[in-house]
C-alpha cells in the first residue's frame, strides 16, 4: 500500500512522510477514525515508506523486496493485531482469513471481519494470549527489515487485557513502531491513550468520494454524488451502498412519504409488499438514506441557508415536507427511523414494521402529534 492508493487525508501524510524523513515518528501512535476513512490503508503506507529500501520523499518505491511484502501482507517484521471470536484464541490462529480480508480492501469494518469469519452473531475480543503473543514476538530480533511494526486494527477491544501491553509501549524494544487503530476513543484505556501520539483522521471529502467512486464503478455522476452524501465521508459505506443503487432508494423513499402522508391503506400496502421482497441490506440502505434526508432536513428547518446534501430533486421535496413539520415532528421521525434501523437488523417482520411506521409518519406529516401518541398509548 502506497500513500498515493490511500484516499484523501493529505495532511496525515505529509504528518508521516515528514517524521520518518527527519527520524521524529514516534514510536507508538493511536489512528483514530473510522476504518472508512482510511485508518487501515495508512497505517500499511506507513509500514511499507518505513521499510522501503528506495523511498523518496514522497512515497515508498512499490518496487523493492520490502514493498512487495508489505504489500501483499506478508512481511515478516510487520504484524497484524485485530479481534477474534474465542477466548483463547490469537491473531495469528485467524492469519490466513486475515489475508483473505485485507484482499478485499483496506476500508472494510468490524462486521466485514466478522462475515469472512462466519461469526457474525458474537462479539469478538483481543484476548490475553494475543496480549502474550505480542509481547513475544516484539522480544525477537527484526528478520528483513531495518524495524519491527506492529498495526493494532480495532484496539477497542483489547479492553482490561491491554494493561498488559504498558511497559513495553512505554519501554519499546528497539526499532519497534506501534500502531493502534481505533474508531472509538472513549473505548480505549487511558492508560494507553497516554502512551500513545493521536492522530485524527477526517471524513473523506464528498468531491473527493465521488471522483473514486467514478474511477472504481460504472455510476453516473448523479448516483455517485447521491452515494457519497450518504457515505459522509467513509468509503466502506458508499462500496457498500453501491451494491443497491440500482434499487433507486431515494425514488423508493420519497415514494413512501408521498404515500403515507397520503394515508390510503389500498395504496401503502402494495408499496410494503414491494419493499419487504429486498433484502435485508437493501431495507437498511433506505432506513440510513431516510435519517441522512431527515437529518438535512432538521439542519435546513434551523438554517434555510444550510447547504443541503441532496440532489435537486430531493431538495425540492425535502423543502415541501420541512414546511408541515415543527422540530418535535422531525425528531420523532428521526427516531422512528433509528428505530427501524434497529429492529431490522434484529430481523423482525418488514411488512408489520413498516405498515405500523407508515401510520406514525401519516400522523406526523399531518401535524397530529396529539392523536399518534393518544394511539401509540392505547
């Protein structure tokens, strides 16, 4: 991995080819963003500029003996740390799903992992045998390279067992670079926060996201740029939004708006059986495109001057519904669809979720707040 393949984030960079040029990287560092962003993909730059036998000054070669390790995840003085499912389980026990995982991109997320794993209904962990085995292998000498890395993906989940890992994050052996990344910082120990230089990373810019995803898919201008004001900024969620926008949601969307401030029960039920034959991932695209919508139009409610991420069709009709609601009304809807969020994931019944949600929304278009929570009582 390049600093030219990672997207955006020019000044974490500049930040990184500055330090190792001038020998002032330190020696452990936390990434915090979400993995969309880019934390994955930089921390590998990062190892492969480090190890580089013919870097420049402004990326690693790609072509020597160390690029091409790094690259294909297999250098032996750069390793992987990253949650497991089973309690004594270790990173090195998941190295070939591992490999298998990063193929398919550096901006993939937690739940990405745990599909390839098959475990998707358990909660992963960093355990204390990996916290040993980490401790081990940092003990032993460089094999190839002039430093010994080690890239922490998900370092949330080292949880209490990371208290292990303090001294020699503090009394690093020799040449030794950390790398911990992390989407979460309140879930980080503070006695690892405190041992380590934070770096931020920012969402990707719309334009930015939009010229990739044009590069990477056959998406029009107009679909990439609706895809990336959903993504706000994080590239796993427009790859993955991308698999359903043939399905049209927006269209889908203000459809269902239409209808149930309408409130014909003949016309919403069709529209319900259509949208309970998506699947699951689908249902969940149009619930996250309803909150981006719903939340632009709470932003667009304070400040009519906001800058609106929608396109023009959507604008208009954003614009038309922002007129018959008050706040309250918004942020009911809001929560209705987080609601929605929820449950679906849980795989409850989509017909009886969205039936009872169409009625709610009706109520609340029609500005009859007293009469949904009089039937939300009864």
């Amino acid at each position: 991995m390049l600093f030219s393949d990672v997207i955006a984030q020019d000044e974490v960079k500049e930040y990184f080819l500055n330090a190792v040029q001038h020998g002032r990287l330190p020696h452990a560092m936390l990434l915090l963003g979400a993995t969309g962003f880019g934390t994955l993909a930089m921390s590998t730059a990062v190892a492969q500029y480090i190890l580089c036998s013919n870097r420049s000054g402004q990326d690693a070669c790609g072509h020597c003996n160390h690029c091409h390790k790094v690259s294909r995840y297999i250098h032996p003085d750069v390793h992987y740390t990253y949650p497991t499912i089973g309690s004594k389980m270790t990173s090195g026990d998941f190295l070939p799903t591992w490999r298998e995982f990063l193929k398919n991109g550096p901006y993939q997320d937690v739940q990405d992992w745990y599909r390839l794993m098959d475990d998707e209904n358990k909660q992963g962990n960093i355990t204390k045998h990996e916290c040993d085995r980490i401790i081990k292998i940092l003990g032993l000498k460089t094999y190839e390279g002039s430093h010994k890395i080690l890239i922490v993906w998900m370092s949330e989940f080292f949880g209490e067992q990371g208290n292990r890992l303090l001294k020699i994050l503090e009394e690093p052996p020799e040449n030794t670079v950390f790398i911990l990344l992390a989407e979460n910082q309140e879930a980080i120990l503070n006695t690892i926060l405190s041992r380590c230089q934070l770096i931020s990373f920012k969402p990707i810019p719309d334009q930015t996201l939009v010229t990739y995803l044009k590069q990477k898919t056959d998406l029009d201008d107009q679909a990439a740029t609706q895809i990336a004001f959903l993504a706000r900024g994080n590239v796993n969620t427009a790859l993955s939004l991308v698999e359903h926008a043939n399905e049209k949601i927006a269209d889908l969307w203000l459809e269902w708006m239409r209808l149930s401030y309408k409130g014909y029960g003949l016309e919403i039920s069709p529209w319900v059986e259509r949208f309970a034959k998506l699947n699951r991932e689908s249902q969940k695209a149009f619930m996250h495109y309803g909150l981006h919508f719903l939340r632009e139009m709470l932003l667009y409610h304070f400040n009519p001057k906001h800058h609106v991420h929608l396109l023009d069709q959507e604008k208009e009709a954003m614009s038309k519904m922002s007129s018959l609601l008050n706040y309250a009304a918004i942020e009911s809807m809001i929560n209705l669809v987080e609601e929605n969020i929820f449950h679906l994931e849980r795989n409850i019944n989509s017909k009886i979720l969205l039936l009872d949600s169409s009625i709610r929304i009706h109520y609340l278009l029609r500005n009859e707040e007293a009469s949904l929570a009089a039937m939300l009582k009864s």
